[in-house]
C-alpha cells in the first residue's frame, strides 16, 4: 500500500480467506488511516441451507481495534470471510467510529452486533451474516434510531415457530423502534422442512408489514422477503 498514497478504495477478493499476517500488515500501514473504504470479500459467502460455521475461532481482536477507533476515516467495512466469521472476545478494545456508515459483517453471534454497533452512532447501512440468536432479542434505540437499510441473512434456524425471525412479534419488536428504516431485506434458512410454511406466513398480514411495504415468500428451507435481494437462491 506504501505505493498508492493516495488511495481510498481497497477490495480484497480470495477464494479461501485471508491470511492473518497480510491482514495485519495493511491495517499497520499509514495509508489505511486514509481509506474511505475496505473491503475483504471470499469467493462465495451466503448462508446456504447446508452451510455450517466453524468450530474454531482464533482471536480477530486487531480487526476491531483497526476499524472501531477515532483514526480511522473508513465510512465503509465489509468482511465477508466465511471461513472465519468475526467472534468478539474483549470489548475493551473499542473506540468510536463516527465515519462508519456502512457494516456488512459475518458474526459467529449474533448478540455481538450489539456491542458493535453501539460504537457506530452514525451507521445507516447493516448487512449483518450469522447464527440465529438463541436468547431474547435486546432492544437498543441508541444506534437502531439511525438504520436506513438492514439486511439480515441467517442459518439454521431451529424448527420451533416461536423462534427468531419466524416469530413476527419478535422481528416486528426489532424492527419497530427502527423509526429512518426504509429497506428491511431477510434469508433466514430453517434447519429442515417440517415447518408449516403457510401457518408462518399468514402471521405477517399485520398492517406493521404492510404499512411498511414488507412482504414475505418461504419455500421447504428458507424465509425471506419480497422481492428477493440476494445474489443466490438454494
């Protein structure tokens, strides 16, 4: 990066993630601080009904402590890395980003976003990739209040109807305090077929959703909305 003084752009596009070490060295550099926007992208990173995380994640601390700090002047942060989603281990590390208006993340947990997101005030754009939450949905106006456009791609959903997103209540409590949202996109993959497909839909006729212009299509294996925003469909 020495060579481009000037550069604000940078995509890095690999087909089997990105070794740490070259990671490292470019956030060591002085032209990152410069960057308006950072991209690391793998060759193919949707959920997919038959897509697993992995069971191993080594710590990715220096990813946060480079993006969510005052110095940087990054208004956009993409990683997609499928191979090795984001896992928080010390919250301490952050600082806040107030240039940051764009985040698309692959997360382990979901619950991590929480404490992502309350370093970025001025955050409009969430493309948010992770496991479903397990625990109750926590409310937090304080960056939710901000959010123009969320998109919410998810894996493994288990078969129970009261579950995160099949429930509607619980996404309409998510989704409600939002008051600037205008773009609400959503895959959520179920963990197999057995669900009543139609009993699913028919909870979100509300006029919540139609109020909003959101509307909902599920096949065997996944839930999403209309229309369809997402490069691939399994």
């Amino acid at each position: 990066m020495t060579c481009f003084s000037n550069l604000k752009s940078l995509i890095i596009s690999c087909p089997y993630g990105f070794p740490d070490e070259e990671l490292k060295l470019i956030f060591a550099s002085e032209q990152f601080e410069s960057l308006h926007s950072f991209r690391i992208l793998e060759a193919e990173v949707g959920c997919g009904s038959n897509s697993h995380l992995y069971d191993y994640y080594p710590s990715q601390d220096y990813v946060f402590k480079n993006i969510f700090n005052k110095k940087t002047s990054l208004r956009t942060f993409e990683y997609l890395l499928k191979t090795s989603p984001l896992v928080i281990h010390d919250t301490n590390i952050f600082e806040t980003n107030s240039n940051l208006y764009s985040l698309t993340l692959i997360l382990k947990d979901f619950e991590d976003i929480y404490s992502l997101l309350s370093y970025t005030p001025n955050l409009e754009y969430l493309y948010l990739l992770s496991e479903p939450p397990y625990r109750r949905i926590r409310i937090l106006s304080k960056f939710s209040s901000s959010l123009i456009c969320l998109s919410l791609d998810l894996n493994e959903i288990q078969n129970k109807t009261d579950d995160f997103p099949l429930n509607h209540i619980k996404l309409k409590e998510l989704l409600e305090i939002m008051i600037n949202l205008q773009k609400f996109h959503l895959r959520a993959y179920v963990a197999d077929n057995e669900i009543d497909k139609n009993f699913i839909l028919s909870k979100f006729n509300d006029p919540f959703w139609s109020d909003h212009n959101w509307s909902f299509g599920m096949n065997e294996y996944v839930l999403f909305t209309l229309p369809y925003q997402f490069d691939d469909f399994e």
